[in-house]
C-alpha cells in the first residue's frame, strides 16, 4: 500500500508540473479537436485566428458552441484541467483503479459520478485504440465469470501479435461475445485484425467458422492455446475479481476488456505523454449509445452526473 501511494504522488506531482492552469489545458484540448484552427460544427466554415477558448461563437453564423459539445465530455461543467487530472491518473498509474479511489483523488460528492467518469474514461479508450492486429496473429475463445459471485459466464474472443523476433506479446485486441458463430467471428476479425494477417489457434471451431473466400489465412495449431493468452486472461480476472471486486457486470464487460487492451497496447507508444494524449483524443470522439461490441446500451449518463 505504501509503494502504491507514493506511485500515485508521483503521478500526481508530474501532472501538476506539465498542466498548471486551466488556459494550458483548454488551449491543449483545442488544438486536438481542432488542429487546424476552429471549425464551427453548424455552419463548418474555418476559422484559423480563434483562439482556444471554452465556450465560442463562430463568426460567421453566430452559433454559440462550446470546447466539449457533441463529445464524451459533452455538458460537462467542470474545469477542462479537472478531467486531465483523472485522465492522466487513470492512465498511467500503473495498479488498477476504482470509482472509489477516482472519488478521493478529485474530491467528488457522490460515487455515481466518479463511476460515471470511469466509464467515460474507458469508452475514450476503446475510441482511441482502434488499431488492428496484423503479422501473425493469435486467436483465442474463452469464457470468463467477471464477478464470481453471480456465477454468470461471458464469453470473449482475443487477438494477440506474435512479435517473433523479440519474443514477445504486441497489439492485443478483445471482444465481449453473445456466442461464438460466423457472424460474430468474422464482425470480430474485421475489426480487430488486418486482412492480410495470419491467424494462427487451437480451436477446430474458429477454423470451420473463418468464412470461405476471406482474406484471412488461418492454421490449426496442434499446441494448446498459447501460454502468453492464458497470461492475459490471468491477468485480466485478477483485475475483475481482485481490483473490482466483483463488481464488474456482463453487461459493462465490455469497457474493462476495452480497458485492458488499451492498458496493455499502451506499452508500444512512445512515452506517457503519448499514451496521454492518445486518450485525450478519444475523449473527444462521441461513439454511438449502443455498442455492437458489448450488445448492450452503454449506461444513461444524465446531466447531473457530470455536473
């Protein structure tokens, strides 16, 4: 506990070192979304010479519009350096996180907003890691229990690179599944996996399923699921059972699997600042109310909730 509190203070410390003010991260947040200059989201004329500004009026037509409309961030009130505060915790810090802990760190009146945060904060990670899986690629199904108490059984497909000459795990991709069918095989593969990859697994039921005529090359392997999937997936349940504490739902599955992904694919960015800002930028991006890959309706997020 110690060694995890001074991890957290040094994470802490170095964010307050990069982002002093509100201005610097507004002016940050901006540049994102509108690197070329403001773009007016009603009339879409550009304006180059806006300056970073919260809240903004286009020139042209007079259309009032704000830094965070139509994003995750949407009718949030609070400052921009406040969610830079959660997302760069979020992050980085290396130990899993909870609502609880996101509650204490921002000094949040309620658990249902810190809740809410973190499932923001992991949806912006499914938007911003969308590369796919390519070279020789891993495939596996299994099934999982993220909360051992309710006894109910999730199924997922993971796709994991083979990085041959270093000897270890690249990009690895995973998806909440009804069943295990073409259709959800194949949706899953193009997705997550380039067309020119070859998929490698040990089950005959992924093979008979990859769909005649694709681009997909697929083997059966002899050996048993590679030990590196099952060092992920081992890794993956202590997070549910350990860090959740079984709180995690087969309906919600979805944005911790998207979680541990992200967590995971972050180690082939550059440096944290990169990994940061990776995030931000999904943050930024609106994905629909209902997501194909968790078949369920991403939770209702009022107004007061992120208030």
């Amino acid at each position: 506990m110690k060694g995890h509190d001074l991890s957290q203070k040094a994470l802490l410390n170095s964010f307050q070192q990069l982002y002093t003010t509100e201005e610097q991260c507004i002016a940050l947040l901006f540049s994102l979304r509108w690197p070329e200059g403001f773009i007016c989201p009603l009339c879409r004329n550009h304006h180059a010479d806006v300056p970073p500004q919260r809240n903004l009026i286009c020139p042209h037509c007079n259309n009032r519009t704000s830094l965070t409309s139509g994003t995750l961030l949407h009718g949030t009130k609070k400052a921009i350096k406040t969610w830079f505060l959660a997302a760069w915790w979020f992050c980085l810090s290396p130990f899993g996180v909870s609502a609880k802990e996101l509650q204490r760190l921002l000094a949040l009146s309620c658990y249902e907003t810190a809740w809410t945060w973190l499932q923001k904060l992991r949806l912006a990670m499914a938007e911003a890691d969308k590369t796919r899986c390519q070279g020789t690629v891993d495939l596996s199904y299994d099934t999982i229990t993220p909360a051992p108490e309710r006894k109910k059984h999730a199924c997922i497909l993971t796709a994991m690179e083979r990085v041959s000459a270093h000897g270890t795990v690249g990009r690895i991709r995973m998806r909440r599944i009804p069943v295990l069918n073409r259709e959800t095989l194949m949706s899953f593969l193009q997705e997550t996996v380039h067309e020119t990859s070859a998929l490698i697994t040990a089950e005959h039921r992924i093979v008979s399923l990859v769909q005649p005529g694709s681009s997909y090359t697929i083997l059966h392997s002899e050996d048993k699921t590679p030990i590196c999937i099952h060092d992920l997936h081992k890794i993956l349940k202590h997070s549910l059972h350990k860090v959740h504490r079984g709180g995690v739902t087969t309906k919600h599955l979805q944005q911790y699997l998207d979680e541990f992904c992200f967590r995971h694919n972050a180690a082939l960015l550059p440096d944290r600042n990169a990994v940061f800002t990776a995030l931000l930028a999904g943050l930024l991006k609106r994905p629909l109310q209902k997501s194909p890959r968790s078949h369920s309706p991403v939770p209702h997020e009022t107004t007061e909730l992120l208030s």
